[in-house]
C-alpha cells in the first residue's frame, strides 16, 4: 500500500521536476536566440496552465483568454513605453496630435502599480463577465462565444484608439527602456526575465495543483462533471466558477506581463480571437485536465511551429495542420493523457496475453452454431 502511495507520488512530480531542472539548465546549452525564444514560449505555458484549470478542470471553455493576455502584456507595456520615452510623451500619441499624457496614463509610470493592474484588470473584467453569465446559467458553447466575441470586440476597440493604445502597431520601440538601471535589452535583464518566467511558472503549476486537489478543487470538478447535483447540495456554481475564472485570467494577465519585455512589443493581434484558439489547441495537444500537458503542448505546439516555419516557410501551416489533427485523432487524450494511461493498457495486454497463454485452445474456440436447423426438420 506505502509503494503504491509513493509510486504515484513519483508519477506525478517527476515531470515537473524534469522540466524545471531542464529549463533551468536551458541557458548553458542554448544560443541566446533559442533562450529568448524559449522564454517566450514560456510565457505561453503559463497561459495554458490557467486556462486548463478553467476548462480541464471546471468545463469552462474559454476562448477569450487572448483578452486576459493582452491586457496584462498592454499594463506592463504602458510603464516600459513610458521609461523609453524618457520622460515625453510617447511618439504614437504626438504622431496622433495629442499635446499631453492622458490621465489614465499616467499611474503607470510606477512600476508596481503597472504590475498590479496587468494582473488585476484582467481579473476584475473575468470576474464581472463571469457574474453575469454564469449567473444566468450560461455554459457549454453559449459561454465560448460571449467569450470570443467580447475578445473580438475589444481587440476592434484596441486598433480604434490609435491615440492611447497606439492602433493596429500596438506599443512598440521599447528597447530603450531602463529596469533597475539597465536597458531592457541587455543580456543581464533578459537573462533576469528568463529565469522570473521559469519562477512563474513553476509557481502557477503549484498554485493550479494545489487548487485542483483542495477541496474547492473537488468541487470544481463536481460543477463540471454535473453542475445541478453540486447546485441541489447547496453549493453555488456560480461563484465556483467566478473564482476559478477569475484566477485564470489573473494568471494570463502575468503571462502578458512577462511576454512583454522579452519580445519588445504588444499588439491587438496578439490579443484577438486567433491567440485565443491556439491557447485552446495548446491545452488539447498536451492533454486537458492534467495541468502538466498544458505546459508540454505549449511548448511542442509553438517550437512545432517555430521549426516548420524556417524549416518549411511555404507550406509550414500544413505540418502543424497535421500535427493537430493527428494529436487528436490518434492521441484524443493528449499527450499526457496517452503517458497516464500507458500503464492501465499495458497491464490490461499483458493481463490478455496471460489469459490466453493458459487458457486451454479448445475453450478458446468460439462455440458452433448448432446443426438441428440443418438439412431441415
């Protein structure tokens, strides 16, 4: 009984053991292209983790996590544009014919509170969607689509307000920026990053883990499994999944505030419907529900990506075309749910193998239909 406890105890924190050890050796193999790309997509796993509690977890299909995304990394990009612009106002807004900072600009010079209204904005809007849907009971694809939509709507939004978000370009030239008395560029701070974005998401795994095997988490799942029997014992749906939406978003926020620095940039197309669907792809390659799989599909799925692109530039959306379509069909699971269910159909093969090796051929044989009804009555 003491082996089977720790052999799951073993199964479940050796991959993330692995992959923190990996990425922490990452910088003394990679050159320091691959690094900052690595951090990158980095970034992407904490996305996935977030949005695998919500819908692996909580049967929450979000496909506007792009929104959550966007407003973290638009948060942090307001304070880095500010330091670049040295104190003048920032050249999209003078191009635009503004002769001053617009007051809600203001507080972002302080880089506190930038991080903290890159993480509670998106929050508070999940919070305030979450109250009103769910309170109506909305789910299933309704809520994909309030979610899509309003994705849709504020990335539109975002491109109109050339003046204050700086439009279609989004907010750019941030390299002259300065963090702790250094440019954001050299190597010293994007090493520093690099190593914050592996922090975090180690962070976010635990913090997701430790939800889902509370006893909120267990409710959580009760909600996905049959929301009406979690409602009929006195428990409210409702605020479960406000809660869990809420953290989600909070944690896609900071994977925005992360992104920004190290890629220089932030635009509306990074938060529309298209990022959002791939966040979605992500967490299903890699398996829902698993936590894990959400960090090793985002990770195979955008180095897929990365790789068939300079590999295949003309026809590298085929190749990930396939990739998706024989995760699925091949692996519905996904990837960590084919690794979780590996032993199950090993013991069930050889257990199959044994029964046939010891069972007699002739009671192996399948009987014969009988004779009366032959050559008539």
């Amino acid at each position: 009984m003491r082996s089977q406890k720790w052999l799951r105890i073993t199964l479940r924190w050796t991959p993330i053991v692995l992959i923190a050890a990996s990425l922490l050796i990452a910088p003394e193999v990679l050159s320091p292209f691959r690094l900052s790309q690595l951090g990158k997509f980095l970034t992407f796993a904490i996305i996935a983790v977030g949005l695998d509690l919500i819908w692996g977890y909580g049967g929450m299909l979000s496909l506007g996590h792009g929104l959550f995304f966007g407003l973290g990394a638009y948060g942090f990009a307001m304070y880095l544009k500010l330091q670049s612009s040295g104190g003048k106002l920032p050249d999209f807004m003078f191009w635009s014919g503004l002769k001053e900072l617009p007051w809600f600009w203001a507080p972002f010079a302080n880089p506190i509170f930038a991080v903290a209204a890159a993480l509670l904005i998106p929050a508070l809007l999940a919070g305030i969607l979450g109250f009103f849907v769910f309170r109506s009971r909305v789910q299933g694809v309704y809520f994909s689509i309030i979610t899509q939509a309003l994705t849709l709507l504020t990335s539109i939004w975002f491109v109109g307000q050339q003046a204050f978000t700086g439009g279609t370009n989004g907010i750019t030239n941030l390299g002259s920026a300065q963090i702790f008395g250094k440019s954001l560029m050299s190597a010293d701070v994007q090493m520093g990053f690099y190593y914050t974005s592996v922090a975090c998401l180690i962070g976010v795994y635990l913090l997701a883990r430790f939800v889902t095997d509370s006893r909120y988490g267990s409710l959580l799942k009760a909600v996905r499994d049959n929301e009406d029997r979690v409602r009929f014992l006195g428990y409210d749906p409702a605020v479960l999944k406000v809660v869990a939406f809420m953290l989600s978003a909070m944690i896609a926020g900071l994977a925005g505030v992360l992104f920004v620095p190290q890629v220089g940039i932030i635009s509306p197309s990074s938060m529309g419907v298209v990022p959002s669907i791939e966040m979605v792809i992500w967490v299903a390659v890699g398996g829902r529900g698993t936590l894990i799989g959400a960090i090793l599909g985002a990770l195979l799925v955008n180095y897929g990506k990365s790789y068939f692109s300079e590999t295949y530039p003309d026809i590298w959306q085929y190749f990930l075309g396939l990739l998706f379509v024989g995760t699925v069909l091949i692996f519905p699971h996904g990837l960590a749910g084919m690794v979780a269910r590996a032993p199950t159909w090993v013991r069930s093969q050889l257990a199959r193998f044994r029964l046939q090796k010891t069972t007699p051929a002739q009671d192996r044989t399948l009987p014969q239909p009988s004779s009366s009804l032959e050559g008539g009555s």
